[in-house]
C-alpha cells in the first residue's frame, strides 16, 4: 500500500486502556472514529486488543466504512501447537472480556489456553522502559507460570508486546514461538479496501503520514514518529502497510481518503 494517505491517532491523554472500563473505551474509540470521519476517512484500523474487543462491534452498526480489529492469534497458535498448549499474553481488560473469552473458546479446539494478564507492561512500554530491571521481573513473572504448564507457543495479546520480543524470547527460549497479529491484519486491511474498491492504485502518489496525539507529552511524538515511520518504512517495502500500538502509545489509525490530506 505505497499509495495511501495514513492518518494517525495516539491517545496518550487517556492510554493505557487495559485498565478502563468498557464503556470507557467504547466512548473514547467512538470519539477517535468520529473524528476519522470527519476527516473523510475511507477505512479504520483499531490498532489495539483493548479496544478491539471492547468497542469494535458498537463501531461497525452505526459506522458503514471499512472498520478493521486487532485480536489475538489465537486460532493459528493453536494449529501449529504440537503440545496443544498456547499460552497467551493480555491486558486486564482483555482477560476479563466477554467477546475475547468467547474467542477463546472457540478458537482453543482441543488445546489449552492459558490467559496471562500483564498489568504494568504498557505503561513500562510507553515510558521507554523495555529493557529496565522493573520489565525484565514483570516478564519473569508473567511467563514462568506460562512455562511451567509446556506451553510451545505464545501469542502476543496487546500490541505493546512485540516491542518486548526480544525480552520475551530471552525468558521463554527458542522452544517457544511468538505470534502476533501484523501480518493477518495488514491482509484483511488490503482486501477489504480492494473488495470495496477503495485502494488507491495511483503509482504517482507516494505514502504520507500525518498524527495527533490527546496530550502533548514532549518524549511522545519523536519517538512515536521516528517508530512509526520506521515501521512503515520496512512494510512498504514489502508493500504492505500497517499502523499498530507498537509505538509507545496506543492508537487507531486511518487510511485516508485521496485528495483530502493535509
């Protein structure tokens, strides 16, 4: 996708939302595509677990656009698990989700699935702290149980997560496989614009970026802009393109309708 408008939202006055209420997420996810829309957006990603399971199905009865989640791999996990045990990595408000537990259950076959709710890593995450001592006895204690039950593969429930792959896998070892949801979200984003007849084939235009952020926090927007561009960057060559929370603050993201960006 070189040929798309990106629009970009961080809510940093409001994140972490792991540890909102529903109705607290739905609010802000309704505000935030609101907005989108106003800015004459062609489809939304909702590039977070959180508000993923929390808001999207109030989103998609009252918005007619192309609205594109994020939920975990569980159902991949569990097809290539040889133990037939997959382990998985949640916020609090996740774990405790109606529709994410039904997700479960339904994706889990003959597996167990084991749901580890991760309170503190987003915050630790988005304050620039994936490689502090305080990260590495949240991880230990988070995974170890995870390990004890033989678990082969592990998925990645929050997409502040795989900013701490390579903390994880020092835990875990190389018995263990991550998964996360990149990739079959960058696909699903690509046929729905292509089934809608909304993805821009222009070869003249090239990718551009523009952001907003809920508070001005000084350390945010360099860092998000450098990583998102960074991820960008690397997607594009593949030309595939796909915003996620992987940036230090949660977001949703836009793809923006030609001929109206700014």
């Amino acid at each position: 996708m070189p040929n798309e408008h990106l629009l970009y939202f961080a809510d940093t006055l409001h994140a972490p939302y792991g540890n909102k209420s529903p109705d607290f997420i739905q609010q802000r996810v309704n505000a935030i595509a609101d907005y989108f829309l106003a800015q004459q957006t062609k489809a939304i990603v909702i590039a977070c677990n959180t508000a993923t399971v929390n808001a999207i199905e109030t989103l998609r009865q009252r918005i007619s656009i192309p609205i594109i989640g994020v939920e975990p791999a569980i159902k991949p996990a569990v097809q290539a698990s040889s133990s037939k045990k997959v382990g998985l990595l949640v916020t609090l408000s996740t774990a405790k989700n109606p529709h994410f537990l039904a997700l479960v259950d339904q994706c889990k076959q003959e597996s167990e699935v084991y749901i580890q709710p991760c309170p503190g890593l987003v915050e630790l995450v988005e304050q620039g702290e994936e490689n502090s001592r305080q990260t590495y006895d949240l991880l230990q204690q988070y995974l170890h149980p995870l390990l004890k039950q033989n678990i082969d593969h592990l998925v990645l429930g929050c997409t502040h997560y795989p900013m701490l792959k390579q903390q994880i896998c020092a835990i875990v070892g190389n018995q263990v496989t991550l998964l996360d949801t990149a990739l079959p979200v960058t696909k699903q984003l690509i046929k729905q614009l292509t089934q809608h007849d909304l993805l821009n084939a222009d070869t003249a235009q090239t990718v551009s970026v523009s952001q907003w952020m809920s508070n001005q926090i000084r350390y945010c927007p360099k860092k998000c802009v450098c990583l998102l561009i960074k991820q960008l960057s690397l997607l594009l060559f593949k030309q595939v393109a796909f915003l996620k929370t992987t940036h230090r603050v949660l977001i949703s993201a836009a793809i923006h309708i030609n001929g109206y960006f700014a």
